[in-house]
C-alpha cells in the first residue's frame, strides 16, 4: 500500500466514525463524551485531509475555492491506479 493509499484508507476511517458518531449523536444529544470523541476525531482527520490534498489534490469540491471546477481536472483518482 503507497502513501496514498494509506491517507485515503485513514481519512475514509476517521470520516465514517465520525459519521457513525453523529448519528449516535442524533439519539443521545446530551452525551459529552461522545462529543469529544467526534470533535477529537474532526481534529485529528483535518491535518491528513490538508497533507492529502496538498499532494495530490482536492477531495472535495470547496465552496471557497476561486476556480470551482478545479476539483475535477485530470487526473481523476481512478486514472492513477497502476
């Protein structure tokens, strides 16, 4: 597995547990603890999204970024698969 990989597989964990959280979340609203962990997790995937999209582009579509359609140039990630 190439660095790329590895960042993708890391985000996609931290991005579906924090999902999982918020839904636990929409049935127990008032547990704190849980709410830590979600925001733990928020800040702990933040610097992995940044290092990712540094080096090999946007994973999602921005609202502030100036070109909005640079988020689909070439090479989409399907074509980098050796």
């Amino acid at each position: 597995m190439n660095e790329r990989e590895m960042l993708l597989k890391k985000i996609g964990t931290y991005k579906f547990a924090i999902v999982d959280i918020d839904i636990f979340l929409d049935t127990h609203p008032g547990d704190s603890e849980m709410l830590a962990l979600r925001n733990r997790y928020q800040d702990e995937v933040r610097p992995l999204v940044e290092k990712y999209e540094a080096q090999y582009g946007p994973l999602t579509k921005h609202e502030n970024q100036k070109n909005t359609w640079a988020w689909v140039k070439d090479p989409w990630p399907w074509d980098m698969e050796a």
